[in-house]
C-alpha cells in the first residue's frame, strides 16, 4: 500500500500516482533538459544548479525546517523573492512540528515560523509526518550504528516512492552524493537507494565530476 502523505493531494490522483518524477538532490548534475521534462520535478533547500545545470523547473521545493538554515531563511527579507521559492507551485517541511517544551531552551524547530513566512504565498504546504521517520529509522538502522538521524533527501525521496502506485514510472534521483553533515548515516542510504533502484523504483543517475559555477 503506498504511504499515507498528502505530498499530491493537490494534483489529480490519477496523474500524481503514475506522473514522471525528478528528484533533484544539491550535489552536481548535469541533466538539466532530463530534469524539466519530468512531470514533476523536487528539489531542496537552496536548490544549487537552478536555472542552470539542473534546469528550470520545480513542482515541489523542500525546506529543512530545524536547525540554522531555516533561521538564516526567516531573517532574509527577500526569500520569497528567489526564483526558486517563487518558481515551486508547493514547499515541503520534512519535520513534524516539535512541541513547545521540547523546542527549549534553544529553538530547533521554526515550523511554526515557518509556516507563517510561506502561508502568505497561497501555495501548499506539506509536512512529512512522525510516522515517516520512524519507517526511515527503522530501514536505515540494520546498516548503521545507534539510532539513525535520516537526511531530507532520504525522507523526501522516502516520503515520494511511498506516495507513488504500483504503475508509476521509477522516480528519476539527480544530483544525490550521498556526504555532508557527518550526523546523517550517508552509507546505509547510499544503501537503500541501491536497494530501491534494484526493486525498480527509482533510478540513481551517477554524479557529474565538475561541479557547476558558484
């Protein structure tokens, strides 16, 4: 059964489910005619390569909603001025909100601010549930050690292969290097996306070597 999420709930079932799909993570790629043709087409964060060697397109942009990075985009007066940010007909949040007493003393979660900077937009907003993360953890946690702390592109590209039918298309994933923050288990998703790839239901295009200008 695919997973309960509303992540196209906007969008008519019977193309959501069997739509062509690109994710595109922030390593560099260089697919970018590839990428505008999928369907629908989600990126991340900052989206490097926008408007240039990843395309042009976004359908869904997903913002990591704890931590500084968020905080940094609240303070920016001209966000919702980005091309991206203006470009994404729907913003997907990937943690539930944190209650208020375990966002103390330092705040971690901004969904709440969050929601208020991107509401005003009239666009969708999603957010990736508990429930989610706790499938994530569960099949990240034979291939790593203690309890694993899954990243957005794992949760974001989790939350999409589960939402997909049992006809669609395999999701198209550009631009995953699988490095990073050292608290994320890089290894054991690297993992399970080979895992996934081999059960058809997505496809891992290799890195370009170059990365795009700055």
């Amino acid at each position: 059964m695919p997973f309960d999420n509303a992540l196209f709930r906007s969008e008519p079932a019977d193309v959501a489910e069997t739509a062509s799909l690109a994710v595109v993570g922030n390593a560099p790629a260089t697919d970018a005619e590839a990428i505008d043709a999928a369907q629908y087409v989600v990126r991340f964060n900052n989206a490097a390569g926008f408007g240039g060697a990843t395309g042009s397109r976004v359908t869904h942009l997903a913002l990591v909603n704890r931590g500084g990075q968020m905080r940094e985009w609240l303070a920016d007066r001209h966000f919702q001025e980005r091309p991206v940010v203006r470009a994404t007909r729907a913003f997907i949040l990937p943690f539930p909100m944190l209650p208020e007493e375990h966002n103390r003393p330092e705040t971690i979660c901004w969904t709440r601010e969050a929601l208020a900077l991107l509401r005003p937009t009239g666009r969708p907003v999603h957010i990736l549930p508990e429930a989610l993360h706790e499938r994530a953890r569960t099949l990240l946690a034979p291939r790593t050690e203690g309890r694993p702390n899954p990243s957005t592109g794992f949760l974001v590209t989790l939350a999409l292969v589960l939402a997909r039918g049992h006809g669609a298309s395999p999701l198209q994933a550009y631009g995953f290097g699988f490095d990073g923050w050292p608290g994320h288990p890089w290894s054991a998703e690297r993992a399970w996306f080979a895992q996934a790839q081999a059960a058809g239901h997505l496809h891992l295009h290799p890195l370009e070597r170059d990365p795009w200008p700055r």
